[in-house]
C-alpha cells in the first residue's frame, strides 16, 4: 500500500491511498482482493489519526468510472478532512 497527498488537494487533508497490486477499478475487484480492501480502510484510519483528524471525522472515497470522477485508472481511495462538508451532495437529473 502506498499513501501520498494529493497534488490538486479538495480538503485541507486530501491524501491518495493506493494498493501496490494493480486494480483498474472497483468494477475489476474480485474476491481475493477482499483482505486488500480491507486493509485499504485500516491505513485510512491510521492515515486519519496521524492527520488529527480521526476525531472530528473524515470521509473516504472510490471513484469508479469516467462518470464518477476516476481520472487515473489505478484502484485509490481519497481521504478527505480537515474542515466540515456537506452531508450529501445534491444530483440533477
């Protein structure tokens, strides 16, 4: 597992959490990967307590899919905080 900042950073902590073993996306996980996935949230919680913000909470991300933002195909996980956000995000249709 590999974790960086993000270099075009959303949130005060923006950083990239990303498998070494290469998954194109959610789509292409398949279950053998479920101890990887896994351990992908455990280095997010650690990430989290080692960026103080475990305690006022953060948000984590899979975008999967041109449509859903993923810009690099490479299975990662955002984690997001620092500041307050919104609840939900309002969808047109």
């Amino acid at each position: 597992m590999t974790a960086f900042r993000d270099a075009h950073p959303v949130m005060p902590v923006h950083v990239l959490i990303i498998p070494n073993q290469h998954i194109e996306s959610m789509n292409d996980v398949r279950p053998d990967d479920v101890n990887l996935l896994g351990y992908m949230t455990v280095v997010a919680g650690k990430l989290a307590e080692a960026e103080g913000i475990a305690s006022s909470g953060y948000r984590l991300v899979i975008n999967t899919g041109k449509n859903a933002g993923q810009s690099i195909f490479h299975l990662h996980m955002h984690l997001l905080g620092g500041k307050s956000m919104p609840f939900r995000f309002d969808v047109e249709h």
